[in-house]
C-alpha cells in the first residue's frame, strides 16, 4: 500500500499556519509529515516542535535558519541565542540531530 506524505517547508515558527495545514493533512489521510528545514525561528518555534513531536510519524531536514539557530552568532544582524533561549537544550538536541 502507497504511504502518502505530506512536505513542509518553511513553517518558520508560524503556529497557527501549521495548524491549518496539518488540519488538511489530516482530512486528507496523511501517513508521513516530512519538514524540510527552517522550522525554529519565527514566532513560536517551541510551540511548532511540540505541535510536530504530537504527530504519528514525522521526519525532519535542518535548513539554513535552524542551522542558524544552532550555532550562529551574529549572521543577518540576528540575535540567536534569544531563539536558543526559547527552545531550550532538549529541543535543541532534537533539532541539531536532524540531518542537513
């Protein structure tokens, strides 16, 4: 039997967007969630990875923000470490393990 997956890209810490699309996803059957980077910066990154982490089966990319969030400094003029601060080390663990 096909598994049908659903692709996210770009949710950049945008709760309320990823709650209407994983609203759709679930209408529509979804079997697999692949997030494809750029999940913890934005508004409210903790709140999107433990929306995600409530999901079935849910596989993941680090994009360049996450990346950033990791282990940036001072790129783009942003302070990085307040996103640290808000995610904080479990969640950190979680993102800095998932593959490029």
């Amino acid at each position: 039997m096909a598994r049908r997956v659903a692709a996210l890209y770009d949710i950049e810490g945008n709760l309320h967007a990823l709650d209407a699309v994983l609203a759709d996803v679930e209408r529509g059957g979804g079997d697999v969630v692949v997030c494809g980077g750029d999940l913890v910066v934005g508004p409210s990154p903790a709140e999107v990875l433990d929306r995600l982490a409530g999901l079935r089966d849910v596989r993941y990319l680090r994009g360049n923000a996450d990346r950033m969030v990791l282990h940036g400094t001072d790129e783009y003029g942003t302070d990085w470490s307040a996103y640290r601060d808000r995610l904080g080390a479990e969640r950190l663990a979680a993102v800095a393990s998932w593959p490029l």
